[in-house]
C-alpha cells in the first residue's frame, strides 16, 4: 500500500514538473490595427498566465504591468499609416488589384519602418534571452522571419484572418482551386464552372504579384537588416514551425490542412464572460424589450461618417422601444434620443454574452463575426472596408444576417433591417445552430493555441510536422514530371506495337492470305 503512495507521488510530481515547464516566449505584434493584436494579445497573456516567460514587441503595451510579461513598445505605426494613407475608406473605390498593391506596398513600409525602428534595433542587438520560440503575427511582414534566425529559434506564425497564401505556403497546406475559393472573392465551395475560371485566375495573379513583386521587396528589407551570414527569405519562409489561423471549420467552407497549421478562430472570446461594468448591467438587465448593440468597430472615426448618414441612425433608433448601446468616438451626437447610449468602448465580447442583447449592427469584422457566433446574437452588417465585404456576404448566405452597405444606409433601410431581424426568429435560430457546432470543441481555441505553443518549443521546432511538399518542385509537387514520363512512355509502346503489328502480325497475315489464294 505505502509503494503503491510513493509511486503514485512520484507520479503525480512528475506531471506536475511537466505541465510547469516554463518556457522562454518572444512574441511579435506588428500591426497598426488594434483589433488585429486582440487576439494574438490573449494569447500571450494565457501564455504569462500558465508561468512562461513572456515578452511581447508590439505598438501596444499593457497598461498595467502583468507577471511574467514585459513589453517592449515598438510606437509610431498607426501615425505612419495615418501618414501614407489619411484616408481608409477611400479604398472601398478601388478595384481588387489596385486595393492589393496598395496594402502591400504600405506593408513594405511598415515592415522597413518596424524593423528599422531605435527600439527594435536595440531589442535586437541587446537581447540575449535565449528564447524557446517565437510567436509572431503573419502580416505582411515576412522581413521579420529574420529574427527567428536572429535568436536561433523555432517560429509560430499567427494569422488574424483565416488561411491565406501567404500563410499555407509557409507550411504547405495544400489549396484547391476547384473547390477552396480565393478569399477576395464571394464564391463558396461550390462554384460553377465560369467561377472556377475566375478562382483560378485570381490565384494565379496573386502567386505571379507575391513572388515577382512584394516578396523581392520584403526580400530587400530583410537583406538590408540581418547581418551575413544568414538564409535567404525564401528558405525560411518554408521553415516556419507551426501556424494559428484565426478561423474555425464550423464558421468556414470544410478545407484541407497540413498537421502544423491549427484552427483557434475565436481565441479571443471569454469563455466565461467577465463582469459588466454596474451601470452597464444595470442598463442591460432592466431592458424589458432587448438591447441592440451598435459598433463600427474601432477604424471607423466619426469623421468616417457624414452626419447626415448618423442622423438618419439616430432617426431609426428613435422609433425603438429597445435600447441602443452605441459604440461611438462622438458623443455629442445632436438629437440623441433617450433609448441610445453612446460610449467611446463597450467591453463587446461580454455584452454579447448578455441574455437581453437581441441584435448586433457591426462593421463585420472577423472577430465581431466570430464573437456574435460564440454568443448567438444575429447580426446587421454595415461592411466598410478590408474583409468586412466577405465576411458579410458569408454571415448573410449562412442565413444570420442582412447587409446594408454604407451608401444605402438611411432611416428606412435600417428601420426595415432591425423590423426584419428583431420580428423573424429565423435569422435567431440559424445563428443558435452555428453557436452549438462552434462551441462543440474537444479544448477551448486559447487552450488550443497555448498548447501547439508549447508542442514547438517542447519538441525544439517541431521539425516532424514540416510537410515534405515544402521541398519539392511545382513540377514534382503537382506529379507533372511524373504525368509526362508516363505519356511519353504510354505513347512509345503504344507506337511500337503498332509498329510490330504492322511488320510482323499484317505480313503474317498477307503470307497466309496469299497461300490460301495458292491452294485454292
Ligand atoms: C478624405 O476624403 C474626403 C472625401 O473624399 C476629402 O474631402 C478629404 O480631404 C480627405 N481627407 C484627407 C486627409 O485626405
Ligand atoms: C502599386 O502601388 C504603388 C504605390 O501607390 C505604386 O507606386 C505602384 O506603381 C503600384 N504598382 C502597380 C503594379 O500597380
Ligand atoms: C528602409 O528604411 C530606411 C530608412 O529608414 C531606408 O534607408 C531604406 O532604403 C528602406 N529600405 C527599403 C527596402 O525600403
Ligand atoms: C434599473 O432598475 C432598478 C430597479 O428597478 C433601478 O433602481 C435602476 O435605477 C434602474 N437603472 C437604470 C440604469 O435604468
Ligand atoms: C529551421 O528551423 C529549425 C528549428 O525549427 C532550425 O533548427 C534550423 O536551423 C532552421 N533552418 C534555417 C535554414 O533557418
């Protein structure tokens, strides 16, 4: 009995030792989009949290210092984008292609910009923790992979959309055009066969522009950074450990992935909600009728809007018997009727939560989506600009949500959309079922997350997982080699026995004929 404690406190020490291993982690944030570091963020604080040694590079740093966590603050993006372009919903004039050299002209920049930043060049050459991985947002930014070099260890990549080119080519998650649509267009995993054509073109033009244009370009920054001896880009652009796509097969078309690039699409959700604010709940649990929440989320400036087009929203709301909680910059709107609330920030992911919110009207950001899925509140989407377009039409084909776009925004449109929504319980329903398929995960997305982290720096870079695919040709990658070795070879047989039919079989039988000619 007593070996029998003995071995069980050996045990449990030793999984205790296990599960405390504390790990070196440098995580990197580079983005001018606070929206695109809240997911990313709540990864690295659940990585503080579980006691690894935390240190974030990014342009936003904690407000209240953390245990285990030091920022080192990389300041001045967001004024350099306010810089190059002052502007952003111009970009919803432009085509596709333009849109698309456009942002990754700037991501140059921002990349040249970051990297060559005082603080970054003396976090670089003065930092000598040796760090057990790196987690490091993918975002136009490839220049960065340098640092992984730079420190000797292994990269996790982080994507704040989903699974994009840039970020399967790093592991080799294979796309098919047939059935995987690009992500700028609004096709779903069905298409027909004018689509496909369009798919595949869309494909081909992005591969031709990211490898002949944009990356000689980051190709160039990271040459100019790192000192030589060093890899070049591109052999480390395939040498990325693991990647984390902020998607989930629930909410998406169903897709192929390789083992190293895992799905944690929501991590930023908390899973229980934390406590509103006391007036906040007090204004969401005395509304009889429901609570609309209304977010442009936080790009759009009120100067974004013309105050017209927000009259008109105050004029809709005004009819309501709900309450509105508007998430606003101005809150001095003139007129504002006494159902509305407007605040500079609501703390969006736990007000979802709240049982009285019936409606959600959101720009359609990924994370919005995502949050008002987890909760099951439906949604009106008012897409300005970046993915928010497909997003939308997305939300609105999976049957939870109607879109109005910007310039047919008016009193009417709106009064209409929030009718439709708040009175048709099918939009309620269809988004219920999505919640419970979403919800259905074997570990939460942030659990998800720390764990795959941990998997790299535990097994030292994971290199089992690297997908040979990574190494091959286009030609061998796609069995072309192969496909033409065959025909030829198919092909000479099938001459030779033609020809051996011909000499040989025809004359035999030309001999036989003649003899029987012969003998009669
Ligand atoms: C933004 O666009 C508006 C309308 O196109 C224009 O009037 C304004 O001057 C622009 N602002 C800047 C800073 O370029
Ligand atoms: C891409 O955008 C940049 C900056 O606006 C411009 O200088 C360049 O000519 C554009 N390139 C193409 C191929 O359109
Ligand atoms: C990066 O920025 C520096 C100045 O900050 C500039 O001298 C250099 O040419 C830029 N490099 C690239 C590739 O744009
Ligand atoms: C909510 O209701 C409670 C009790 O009915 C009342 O005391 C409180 O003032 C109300 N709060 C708001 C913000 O309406
Ligand atoms: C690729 O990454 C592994 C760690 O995952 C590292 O040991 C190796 O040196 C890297 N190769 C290059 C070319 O950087």
């Amino acid at each position: 009995m007593r070996l029998k404690h003995l071995f069980l406190v050996i045990f449990y020490f030793v999984v205790y030792c296990r599960e405390n291993e504390s790990y070196k982690i440098l995580g990197i944030f580079h983005t001018p989009s606070k929206s695109h570091y809240i997911a990313g963020g709540a990864l690295m604080k659940a990585l503080a949290e579980k006691g690894h040694e935390v240190t974030v590079i990014s342009p936003f740093p904690q407000k209240k210092p953390l245990t285990n966590f030091r920022d080192v603050s990389v300041l001045g993006i967001e004024k350099l984008l306010d810089e190059l372009f002052p502007n952003i919903t111009d970009m919803e004039s432009m085509g596709v292609a333009e849109k698309l050299n456009l942002t990754l002209t700037f991501g140059v920049i921002m990349a040249n910009f970051t990297l060559t930043h005082k603080v970054m060049q003396n976090f670089l050459s003065t930092d000598n923790v040796a760090y057990d991985v790196i987690v490091m947002q993918i975002f136009m930014n490839e220049a960065f992979l340098g640092i992984g070099h730079h420190f000797k260890a292994p990269i996790v990549g982080f994507s704040s959309f989903g699974a994009s080119k840039w970020t399967n080519d790093m592991v080799g998650t294979p796309t098919p055009m047939s059935y995987v649509p690009h992500i700028q267009l609004k096709y779903t995993d069905r298409m027909t066969f004018f689509q496909r054509v369009c798919n595949v073109l869309a494909y081909v033009g992005e591969t031709l522009y990211m490898d002949w244009i944009y990356m000689p370009k980051q190709a160039k920054v990271y040459n100019e950074i790192f000192p030589d001896p060093k890899p070049t880009l591109d052999e480390l652009l395939r040498n990325v450990s693991l990647v984390l796509v902020n998607s989930h097969f629930s909410l998406q078309f169903p897709r192929p992935y390789v083992p190293n690039m895992i799905e944690v699409g929501g991590l930023q959700i908390n899973q229980t909600p934390k406590k509103l604010p006391t007036d906040l709940q007090q204004i969401l649990n005395n509304a009889s009728h429901g609570v609309i929440y209304f977010s442009l989320g936080s790009n759009v400036k009120p100067k974004n809007i013309p105050s017209e087009k927000q009259q008109e929203i105050l004029n809709a709301f005004r009819k309501l018997k709900q309450i509105v909680l508007w998430k606003w910059d101005d809150p001095l709107v003139p007129g504002k009727p006494d159902n509305v609330f407007i605040n500079s920030w609501y703390p969006q992911d736990d007000l979802l939560a709240h049982p009285n919110v019936k409606l959600f009207i959101t720009h359609g950001g990924l994370l919005s989506i995502t949050e008002t899925i987890y909760h099951a509140v439906p949604v009106i989407g008012i897409p300005l600009f970046a993915d928010q377009h497909l997003n939308m039409a997305k939300a609105e084909s999976q049957g939870f949500a109607i879109t109005i776009l910007i310039n047919d925004l008016s009193e009417a449109t709106l009064s209409t959309a929030i009718a439709e929504m708040l009175n048709n319980d099918r939009y309620a329903k269809k988004i219920k079922l999505m919640s419970d398929r979403y919800r259905d995960q074997p570990l939460t997305p942030l659990e998800t997350a720390v764990y795959w982290t941990e998997y790299v720096a535990r097994h030292k870079g994971a290199p089992h997982l690297r997908s040979a695919g990574l190494d091959l040709s286009f030609f061998a990658y796609h069995s072309f080699d192969v496909f033409a070795v065959l025909f030829v070879a198919i092909y000479s047989v099938w001459r030779l026995m033609k020809f051996l039919f011909r000499r040989i079989v025809l004359r035999l039988w030309r001999k036989c004929s003649t003899n029987e000619k012969k003998n009669q």
